[in-house]
C-alpha cells in the first residue's frame, strides 16, 4: 500500500501546475516559439498567421502570432508556452511534424 501512496503523491506532484516538471515544460516550449516568431515576424504587424501543413494526407496546425508570442488557433488559452496543457499541446504538434 505504501507503494501506491508514493506513486500517487509522485502524479500529484508532476501533475501540478507548478511542478519543476511544468516549469521545464514550459521552458522548453519558449525558446522553439520564439525562434518561429523572430523567423515568421512581420515588421510593425500586430498579428502574423502561421500554418503549417505536414504534407496532403497528414496533420496541419495552425498558429497566429499575437504581439510578439506564438499562439495556438486550436486552443482556447492562447500562447503557447502560458501554460503546461499549452505547452504540451504546442509540443505534441511539433513531435507530429
């Protein structure tokens, strides 16, 4: 029983919002974004679209770039590295193509 105790606190700890986990989550999703924005930028544009299509038959995704950050179009929270379901969103597409 212990055993299950432990593994439970463990989920808890990495599921939370604040975890050492999340932060480095995040973390890894800011960089890759802001490369896209620095390559993808439009000079004195408050809003540029990004789309990204992985071939005919495959996923495509979707993003904007709103005042400087990368936001995912499919996400009702919008950049994406605000938070971890955002981050890990952003990082799923990414690992998808």
């Amino acid at each position: 029983m212990p055993d299950i105790i432990d593994s439970l606190k463990r989920l808890e700890r990495v599921g939370s919002e604040n975890s050492k986990t999340t932060q480095k989550l995040i973390a890894a999703a800011t960089e890759p974004s802001q490369l896209i924005v620095k390559q993808f930028a439009v000079v004195g544009s408050e809003r540029v679209d990004v789309v990204w299509v992985h071939n005919a038959t495959g996923p495509s995704f979707s993003y904007t770039i709103l005042k400087g950050r990368l936001c995912n179009d499919r996400r009702q929270s919008s950049f994406v590295d605000e938070t971890r379901d955002d981050a890990l969103a952003f990082s799923k597409d990414i690992a998808d193509g």
